[in-house]
C-alpha cells in the first residue's frame, strides 16, 4: 500500500462530513511504521472464522505481532494454529478454560509492542480499520483509542443492553462514550499493563474502561466498520448484570503502580 491510501474503504477510513458523508481520509502509513502494535487475539471453539481473521489481520501494513491465546478450545481451532505460519504470530495455550480476561492477561504478559488492540477471532470487526485507531495515538492526540460501531444490526436486546451499558459508563464516571462495549480498544502499552485486569468474562470490557478513565486517560473514539454475527457467545442476561457490577466496582479503583513496558 502507498504511502497515504486509504486500504479498504471502511467508516474508520473515512471522515465524517457536515451531512452525514463519508470521505475518503488519508493514512500516513509511513508514520504506522514507527509505532509495533501488539494483536491480541483470545480464542476458544473459533474453527469457523479463525483462519480468515488471521489473514486479515496479517494483510493489514502496520508493524505488528499477532498474539493468539487458545483457551483450551475443544474444537479444531488448535489444530487451525498449529499449521498456520505467518510474520510475527505467537500462539499460547491454555491447558485449562479460564476465560476471555484470563486469555488478554496471558498475551499482555507476551507483549512486546508500543501499542495493544484486542481482536476478536471472528469476522464482526475489520482489521483495516488499524491504522485509522492508531493515527489519534501517533498524532499525540490520544492514548486510548476505541472504534466506534453501528450497533443497528445487532438483535434488539444485545442493541438495548450496549447503549444502556454505555450510558451507565457515561453516568458513572462523568465521560462521553459512544461505544463502551467494543472489542476494538486501542491503548499504549503502558496503559495496558497498569489495567492489572481482574474479569475474566465480557466483564472486562466495563472493567478495561472503568481503569483506563481512572487512570486519567481520555478516550478518543473512531467510527468502525462492524458485521454482528448471528450466533453471539454473549447473553445479555448471563453477562449483562456482571457487567453493571463491573462499573459500580471500579468507580474508585487506583492503579496499584506503574509497570515497566
């Protein structure tokens, strides 16, 4: 790709004008090179789309290591791993299930990069929208950096449930998100490590957020490109009241000390 094209036109490509249009934005992929993002990929019974977002992920240009932690999937998504070779991925497993959070600690722990993303090992989110996440935090606008989704194809109650996550988050803690529940989190890697996360399910989206903003930190927000799945391993009944204990329980949450990159 050449430097300043745009990739694969998706909303974080793009500029929002006066009336509601996108155009085209211009990435300095030049820039993208002095900054190593940290991929980090949980996955766990992901055989159907694992391969794909893989690819996808190794297409986009920005200096990358790919993380992927196997949380003692029962399907063939060890087998998926072992037989894929690709630049800078990394794969860890887990011999014992213990969850999404435990999945992002374990790669945090591996993480040699400037910056961390979480990706999930579906198809919902793409990949290209990397380097538009990453400009804010190159331009030295931000630190954190969430995409932004289109929430409308969501099922009605997963649609109700994240806007009311999201407006709990900007009540609780006097900010003004749009998207608290997004995979797509971007943060330098100092953040990162100082989130000493606890969660260990889809708890640890509120709870990421919740010790990003008590850290001071402001978070910057891009519109992504988004494709909600049919089949969600989230149930807004399972995850949606932990998730809301989440945000009470970290309201006066202090990072414990700084950690070195």
């Amino acid at each position: 790709m050449p430097v300043g094209s745009t990739g694969r036109a998706s909303p974080g490509n793009m500029l929002r004008c006066m009336n509601g249009d996108f155009v085209p934005k211009i990435i300095n992929v030049a820039r993208m090179e002095s900054m190593k993002l940290s991929v980090l990929m949980p996955v766990y019974n992901e055989e159907a789309g694992l391969e794909a977002i893989l690819r996808r992920v190794a297409e986009v240009e920005v200096d990358k290591e790919i993380i992927v932690v196997d949380d003692c999937s029962r399907d063939a998504t060890s087998e998926i791993l072992q037989r894929t070779e690709m630049p800078g991925l990394r794969v860890i497993r887990h011999e014992v299930n213990q969850g999404k959070g435990a999945a992002i600690r374990t790669a945090l722990q591996a993480a040699k990069g400037d910056a961390v993303i979480i990706q999930d090992a579906d198809l919902e989110y793409d990949p290209h929208d990397y380097p538009s996440l990453l400009e804010p935090i190159l331009r030295g606008e931000a630190k954190a950096v969430y995409g932004v989704r289109n929430l409308r194809g969501q099922k009605p109650l997963l649609y109700l449930g994240n806007k009311l996550l999201t407006i709990l988050t900007n009540l609780l803690y006097g900010v003004r998100l749009h998207d608290m529940e997004t995979c797509y989190k971007v943060m330098t890697v100092d953040i990162a490590r100082n989130l000493d996360i606890e969660c260990s399910r889809f708890d640890l989206e509120p709870e990421i957020t919740a010790k990003i903003i008590r850290q001071g930190h402001r978070i910057h927000e891009v519109p992504i490109s988004y494709h909600p799945r049919e089949e969600k391993k989230l149930s807004p009944w399972r995850d949606g009241l932990p998730a809301l204990r989440a945000l009470l329980r970290y309201r006066h949450w202090r990072p414990s000390g700084v950690h070195s990159q």
